[in-house]
C-alpha cells in the first residue's frame, strides 16, 4: 500500500469515514456540512468547512452504481416472487413501481458516494 502523496492530502483521510460521511448526505471534508442543495444537486461549497464541492462531477458514476445494485435486487426479487398466483399486470406494474421507487432511494446514496471518491482522489474538473 502506498502512502498519500503530499500533492493530494485528501487521500489521507481514511476511506471508511469519507464513504461514510457521503453516504449519509455531509460534506467529505468535515462531515458537518450538507453535500446536497436538492435532491441530487450538490452545494458549491460546504457551509461548515468551505471546501469547494461544485466542481465534482459524478456524470454517469452514480447511475451506473444505482442499476447495479437495484437491477440485482430486482432480478433476485422477480425470481422468488409467486408469479403464477396474480395476473401479469399486478406482478408487472407491482415491480415496476418498486424498481423506479428503489431507483429513486439509492441514487442519492450513489451520487455521494461518488462524489466522495473523487473529492478523495482531487480529480481537477476541468471539463468546467
Ligand atoms: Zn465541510
């Protein structure tokens, strides 16, 4: 394992607390701060702390991560439901409202974890 190079101090916070404090929603940083303005729009920079999060785009990142986990749960789901004990039209639209309803609960969780790794990683942003 390598050590944090002096360049990006942020990689020497522990993963665990940055992964942890983006999954509940707070700034990497401090963890005080709110990461999100709305729903998935992230403040400019955090209230406690100041550090700029603006600039971090996840892109696809959090859309990727939200389909792998939903699509797993959902394949396994489809797989044990009673499919023969109510018409094609519940079952269908039953899951379909769960998939989009999941969909929805983990993407935050998706884009702060996201945003995380790359306030960790001090990726620049210069596509901005
Ligand atoms: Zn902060």
């Amino acid at each position: 394992m390598t050590s944090p190079s002096p360049e990006k101090p942020n990689a020497a916070q522990d993963f665990w607390l940055t992964v942890l404090r983006t999954l509940i929603g707070r700034c990497p940083k401090c963890g005080h701060g709110r990461l999100f303005k709305s729903y998935l729009k992230p403040v400019e920079q955090c209230a406690t702390c100041g550090e700029a999060l603006g600039h971090i785009r996840a892109d696809d990142g959090p859309a990727w991560l939200t389909i792998l986990v939903v699509g797993h749960i959902m394949g396994s789901l489809m797989l044990a439901l009673p499919w023969d004990e109510y018409s094609d039209t519940v079952m269908i639209s039953g899951v379909t409202a769960l998939t989009i309803v999941m969909s929805l609960a983990v993407l935050p969780y998706a884009k702060g974890f996201f945003i995380g790794m790359i306030w960790r990683a001090e990726c620049v942003g210069t596509e901005k």
